[in-house]
C-alpha cells in the first residue's frame, strides 16, 4: 500500500496569499506598462514663463553739452532697464559695450534738441527729465535691437541730471 499524501494546511496557506499578491504585482505592471489614454489625462494648463526682474545697465560715460550758446552746460548719467536674463542679458551687456560710443551720440543729439526746444533755464531739469525718456528709449532699442529681442531695454532712466549756468 502506498501511502498518502496529503496537502499541508500552510501550503494551501501559502497559495492563498501569493495568488492575490501576485494579480496586484501583474496589475500594477500592466499600468505602468501601458500609457495613460489621452482622454484619461487631465488638461494641461498652459503657464507663461515667470517674469524676469529688471536688469539694470549703466553707461559708462554721461553725456555731457551745451546749449543757450554754452551759457548752459548739462551733464547727465543714463541707465537702462531691461527685463533680460542668461544669456541674453550678456549679449545685451556685449552690445551695449559695444555700440556705446553711437548710443551716447544718438542720446546726445536727443538731449541737445530737447533742452534747445526750452526757452526758459528755470525748472529746465524737471522738463528734461519728463521730456527724455520716451526718444531715448526708442534710440537705444533702435541700436540694441535683434530678431530675438527686437525691444530689448523697457525704460531709460537719467540716473544724474546736472545743470550749471544760466
């Protein structure tokens, strides 16, 4: 006679807890196998870059004139701000070095017909500094323009305007 064998309670133990764990393992892998249907995915919000603080750049040089037939000489150091940064903010740096001796001339002729337009040396620096800004910001974008930044400086600042004579 042969004997008997019979199954061990903890086999049929051991079996019940693997066949349930091993359809989790299979689920989980089938998922993260196969993509997620377009349809299941949630819309994706499309977000602007954050902003860039202003950089702020400065001639090295002021401009300096006269005007009234040299009664009165104007000097005034400039700066720009521009809303740049990696690379583009030293490219920008680059041409600014650059092309300053032409920004400074093209600024210079503004100032001079600027001031030449007042008839009155009272209050003259209030005027300038209202009247400035505008043409000069054009004239620098004009001469730091590229395809990527076509307006690359956001604002002109007269950092120092001084007056003597009059």
């Amino acid at each position: 006679m042969k004997p008997r064998l019979s199954p061990s309670p903890r086999l049929f133990g051991l079996l019940g807890a693997i066949l349930p764990l091993a359809g989790f393992v299979i689920a989980l892998a089938m998922t993260l196998v196969h993509p997620v249907p377009d349809w299941a995915r949630p819309p994706a919000e499309e977000t602007a870059p954050p902003p860039v603080d202003p950089t702020y750049l400065e001639l090295d040089r002021p401009l300096r004139f006269g005007v009234m037939g040299g009664r009165i000489q104007i000097s005034m150091s400039l700066g720009f701000a521009a809303r740049v940064a990696g690379l583009d903010l030293l490219d920008l740096g680059t041409r600014v070095q650059q092309r300053q001796d032409a920004i400074l001339a093209r600024l210079t002729d503004a100032a001079i017909e600027a001031a030449a337009r007042e008839r009155d040396s009272r209050d003259l620096a209030s005027r300038l500094r209202a009247a400035l800004p505008g043409p000069m910001r054009q004239i620098v974008n004009e001469a730091l323009a590229t395809e990527t930044l076509p307006e690359p400086v956001e604002e002109v600042l007269i950092l120092d305007l001084s007056i003597q004579g009059g």
